[in-house]
C-alpha cells in the first residue's frame, strides 16, 4: 500500500509539473481596441502574445459595445491595452469591474494629445487617433514592452528584440512616407471625420474636417466647408468606412471634388499608412 500511495504521489506531482511547465509556455492573452493595436502589440509580443480585438473590421469605436462573449473571454485575459476611442469612455470602467485582475494599460500615456476641432475651428476635445504617427507608435510600443515584460519577465529578451526591430520599421515607414509627402508640405486636405490630425502634424499638412465627434454638419457649418474647400482648391475628400459618405459627396459634388475611401482602423498598418500616403500625395500635387 505505501508504494501505491508513493506511486500515486508521484504521478500528482509529475502532473502538476507539467501542467505548470504548460501554462508558463502559453501565450499572454491580450485583449486591445482596435485594429491597428493589435499589429502593435504582435509585432513587440511575438509568439508570446494571443491578441483580441474589440472593434472589428467596418466597425466604428465610437458607438461599439462589447458582446457577452467578449466580456467573458476578457476575464482570461491578462492585459488591456486603451488608447482612448469613443468606446472605453463608457466600457472600461464596467469592464474593469467585471474583470479586477485585468490590468488595464492606457497607450496614450505619455503623449501629448492635440485639440480636436469641428468644421467651424471650434473646440471639439482632444484627438483620440493617436495611431495615425509613426513617430507616437514609437512611444506606444515602448508602454507595449514595458507592460509585458512585467506581465512576463521571462521573455524580456524576446520582448527588448521584438520591440527594438519594431521601432528600426516605423523609423523606415516614417521616413518612405515623408518622402512621399514632401511636396506636399504646407497643404490641406478635407476629410469627413478627423481621423488624421496627427499624420498632418507629422508631415506638415493641414486637415479640414467635414464633421467632428461624429456629428453630422449644421447648413451653416456646411456652406464654410463647401466655401473653404472652393478657397483651397480641394479636389478630394477622404472618408473612412466606418462613416457615410452621403455628406461627403454632398460637398465633393458641390466643389467639383471626389470622394476617396481611407481607412485608419485597418490591421496592416505599415502598408495601410503608405497607402494612405499615396493617396494624399496624388490629391495633394
């Protein structure tokens, strides 16, 4: 009977070995906003990281909520990673109180915001579309690396290599899309929804937004965008997919301009953001 139980003892803790040797090699799950985040988070995480988004493809992270199955596969996660859209203004603090481990980390943290404005020039907040430069996904991959390597200091190497290739490509993708836009230095261009303040800041062009925190235009607000656009010379308006384009064409029909579909919430953000810049380049020759 003793050399049962020691047989018995033995296999429990060869069990329980190998199940802890199993959960230690999985990979952190992870949970983030949007799209573009999760190309961040991968490309520091690696094979580390199994990453989750809320707001899928066509959806818009200013009118998103969560489903229940998102709010059960969050109580797995180990980190969250806000960038301050529209949706965590209402969902995080609910979110973080159905999941109290979570740790939720705030990417906009350390970056100066800009001031959102509307169609008029008047105020309309801050401007959440931090993501839209490369030289501040500098800054969110840094917060990206630091997080998960306190989450998991048992991959710091994996994480300092990945995040440092990380930051060697959006220097190249900062530099290819400069050069793109150098002519173009000094332009504005007219956008339905301000989705990119912070690449104009980037690369030295103006935006001019049609509507902003997802209002549609006033007659008045919109005979200044159709007077402005006429002033400026626009031949291009640029929309995004998650918003109608029925005004937009309104004002492109007015001053004889096109309406031309950007996307700043794809996944593939190195190769989305060059054709972004393609894009502007052309409407801005």
């Amino acid at each position: 009977m003793a050399a049962i139980a020691k047989l018995i003892a033995f296999v429990v803790a060869l069990w329980a070995l190998q199940a802890g040797a199993a959960s230690a090699s999985a990979p952190l799950p992870v949970f983030v906003s949007i799209l573009p985040q999760k190309y961040f988070v991968e490309r520091v995480g690696g094979e580390q990281v199994v990453v989750s988004v809320m707001v899928g493809p066509g959806q818009s992270p200013a009118t998103y909520e969560p489903t229940p199955r998102q709010m059960t596969a969050l109580s797995q996660a180990k980190l969250y990673f806000s960038i301050g859209v529209a949706f965590e203004d209402t969902w995080m603090k609910r979110i973080q109180a159905a999941t109290p481990a979570l740790r939720v980390v705030p990417m906009q943290r350390g970056i100066a915001l800009l001031p959102l404005t509307g169609p008029g020039g008047e105020a309309a907040g801050t401007d959440p579309h931090i993501w839209t430069s490369p030289l501040r996904v500098k800054i969110m991959a840094a917060s990206i690396r630091d997080a998960l390597i306190e989450t998991d200091p048992a991959h710091r190497g994996d994480y300092e290599l990945n995040y440092r290739a990380f930051i060697a490509e959006l220097d190249a993708l900062d530099r290819d899309v400069r050069a793109l836009l150098m002519s173009a230095k000094g332009k504005s261009f007219l956008v339905f929804h301000p989705s990119w303040g912070y690449f104009a800041n980037d690369y030295g062009l103006r935006q001019i937004p049609i509507e902003a925190e997802g209002k549609e235009p006033g007659a008045k607000a919109l005979v200044r965008v159709i007077d402005l656009g006429k002033r400026e010379g626009a031949r291009v308006i640029f929309v995004q997919t998650q918003f109608s384009r029925r005004t937009a064409e309104t004002v492109a029909a007015a001053i004889g301009a096109r309406v031309v579909g950007v996307d700043p919430l794809a996944e593939n953000y190195p190769q989305n953001l060059l054709r972004v810049a393609h894009e502007f380049a052309e409407a801005l020759k």
